[in-house]
C-alpha cells in the first residue's frame, strides 16, 4: 500500500492524472466492484477511462461518455450516459461490473431493470417505459402505434398478475417476465496479452 495515499483517493479522483494503478488501488477496485473484473481488467479499464477524462477531471462528462462510438450508435445511449455521467473510476467500475462476464444473472437483470427505471423508484412505471420505449423506437411509429404497444405491455403485466393494479413492474416482475430470455448484455474487456482471470 502507498502510505502517501489515503485510501479514499480512487474515489475521489484524486489519482485521474496517474498514468497506472498500484496493487492497492486495482485491490480496493475489485473490492468495491465484487471481484467481478481481474487485476488486469482493471488496468485495462483505467487507461479507457483516463483516455475518455480528457481533462483528467477524475469523471466522465456526457460528452466524454458519447465519444464511446459503440455507446453513440445506441438507442439507450441517453439513458445509459445518465446512469454513467458524473461517476469516478471506482463507481464506474462497479456500475460497468454487473455486465461482467463473471457477474450473475441477477446483477444484469438488476442493471437492465436499473436502465428502465428511469425515475428511480423502484418500479417501471407507464411513464418509464415510454421513456425508454420512445429512445428505442424514436419516430419511428406514429403515436397512436406507440400509445398502443405501451397499453398492450401493460395489458400484458395485468393479465400476468391476473389483476389490475396501475402500479409499475417490480424487479421481481422483471426477472420473471425475462426467464425466459437467453442471452443478457455482457462487456468483455479487452487486455493486451490475453485474458487474466485472476
């Protein structure tokens, strides 16, 4: 451990200038994300993150984030950039683990739910899912074919709960509605020499 730094730096930003990690920092950064990413991940996920903080600010602004060209071309990416904008490394790092390659179903179910609900209550409301529907579909449907694929999702969720209750979806509505879904986002991070699963 580097006796010259508090431990709290990372967090702070106060190392977005260093050019490498020491062991302690990569250590408190797969602590703080679950292991979910190897020593050498991490390294590899720093030097993105210090090549997108152009102004070594320790954060990433929405612009930075947007510069991310398989980011830009996505019709989340607004709402992804709001999860993402304003984080240090750390927290970065943590939000980006639950769609490790060792993170479980449940953490990508907990991200994806975390991306539909946009509003952060806990539930996907109506108006949630609009948010996020109307960033997939863009204009590309009239907005009576919108209201009605959105009514129809949710005519869907009463006949499910076998009651209408107005109420958005749960995570655990959300899990259920998406068992039978195969494939979840994953983010493989590319190292130079290969993979470290350390």
């Amino acid at each position: 451990r580097d006796a010259s730094r508090a431990p709290g730096d990372l967090a702070m930003g106060l190392t977005a200038s260093s050019l490498s990690l020491t062991q302690y920092d990569i250590e408190d950064v797969q602590q703080h994300c679950d292991g979910k990413f190897s020593g050498t991940e991490i390294q590899a996920l720093y030097q993105r993150f210090r090549a997108l903080d152009k102004k070594h600010k320790g954060f990433i602004t929405e612009d930075e984030l947007m510069a991310i060209p398989e980011l830009a071309i996505s019709p989340l990416a607004p709402r992804i950039v709001q999860m993402f904008q304003n984080q240090n490394f750390k927290d970065f790092v943590r939000m980006l683990s639950a769609l490790s390659v060792r993170a479980t179903r449940e953490d990508r179910l907990r991200f994806m739910f975390q991306c539909y609900d946009v509003d952060r209550d806990g539930v996907v409301s109506r108006s949630d899912l609009e948010t996020i529907t109307r960033h997939l579909v863009g204009s590309s449907i009239s907005e009576e074919a919108f209201d009605q694929l959105i009514s129809r999702a949710f005519a869907e969720l009463k006949k499910i709960r076998g009651r209408e209750d107005g109420a958005g979806v749960t995570f655990e509505e959300f899990v259920d509605l998406l068992e039978r879904v195969d494939t979840l986002p994953t983010v493989k991070v590319p190292v130079e020499g290969g993979d470290d699963c350390a």
